[in-house]
C-alpha cells in the first residue's frame, strides 16, 4: 500500500518531468509486450484493409498497439514477420494470409506466442481459426441476382487452389445456379 500523499508527490514529479515509460524495459521485465502482430497478405485488399482498421481502433481502446506485416503473399516475408514478432514478445498474433501450406502450419503450429488464422484453416493446424462461410455467402447472392430477375450472372473468382475462398465462392455460385435452373456457362467466369 502506497500513501495518498506519496502517491501524489509521485504523479506530480511524472508530470513535472514529463516522464515516460520504457515500453522496451517493461517488455523485458513481463515477458511480453502490448503489439499485436498482424500479417496480411495484402494490404491494398480493401476488406482485409477495412479489417486491419477495425483492428487498430479495438486494439488501441484495450492499449494496445498493432505491428503490421504486408507479405504481398511472399511465403517468406511472411515468416520473417512470425520470426520478428515472436522476438519482439507480441501478445498475439493475427494471421491474414491467402492460404495455408503444409510450411505454414509447421511455422504456425511451433510459435510460442497465441495466434489467430482468418479465413484459412488446415487439417494439421493446432490453432484457433475463424473461417468465414464463403459458400453460402456467394450461394446467397446468386440466389438473390436470380430473384431479382438476373439470368446471366458472372463470377470473379479468386484461384481454386485457395480452398476456404475461391474453391468454396465457385462451388457456391455454380450450385445456387444449379438449384434454380440455370446452366453454368463458363465465358460468364474469370479469374482475378
């Protein structure tokens, strides 16, 4: 227990001096730091830059701060930020990557430092992951098109390879158009 009057005599001499605190002694001294690691595979992708800036202003409500890796989907930058956040004692790490390798969850799975994945997931990984619902969510949208009157509706899609969004998208598109009658025609497809 500290006394009100060394308490104040204390808060006073901080203000006087404009102290600050050694965020990096700190770190040291508890084993961890107030950054969150995020790595995206591209930033420029406006729902994952929408994504990041919830993120930030979260973070920053709870103290927290964001360290932001852009990968450009490099494999490689992408585990240089993992080997940079887990030195700089990140309290976590959020992970935005475009898809997962059997590399990737050997990296993952061997960080000392709680992480979340995405949108991605795979059958090895020993973390927790949020996948978004990206069959029936391109299913519904084609199924609202068509109740609005659309007949030829095309489709952007990402690579098939990419098995939590662009295989997931396409299957969800080609059976909504399936369900209704539709014929899938192959022309309406393209490939971002």
């Amino acid at each position: 227990n500290i006394s009100k009057g060394v308490q104040k005599r204390v808060n006073s001499a901080v203000r006087k001096l404009n102290y600050r605190v050694n965020l990096r002694a700190k770190s040291l001294a508890q084993n961890s730091t107030n950054l969150i690691g995020v790595i995206a595979a591209d930033i420029a992708n406006p729902p994952i830059s929408k994504f990041i800036d919830a993120l930030n202003a979260r973070f920053h409500e709870k103290g927290l701060g964001i360290l932001l890796g852009n990968s450009r989907n490099d494999i490689h930058k992408e585990f240089e930020f993992l080997d940079l956040l887990t030195s700089r004692k990140a309290r976590g790490i959020i992970y935005t990557g475009e898809k997962i390798s059997d590399e990737h969850v050997k990296k993952l799975n061997s960080c000392n430092i709680p992480i979340l994945v995405i949108d991605q997931d795979h059958e090895k990984l020993n973390i927790p992951v949020i996948v978004f619902d990206n069959y029936q969510a391109s299913y519904d949208v084609v199924k609202l098109l068509l109740a609005r009157g659309h007949r030829e509706i095309g489709f952007i899609s990402c690579p098939t390879e990419d098995k939590h969004a662009g295989l997931l998208r396409q299957k969800g598109y080609r059976d909504a158009l399936s369900d209704n009658g539709i014929p899938f025609n192959k022309s309406l497809l393209q490939y971002a």
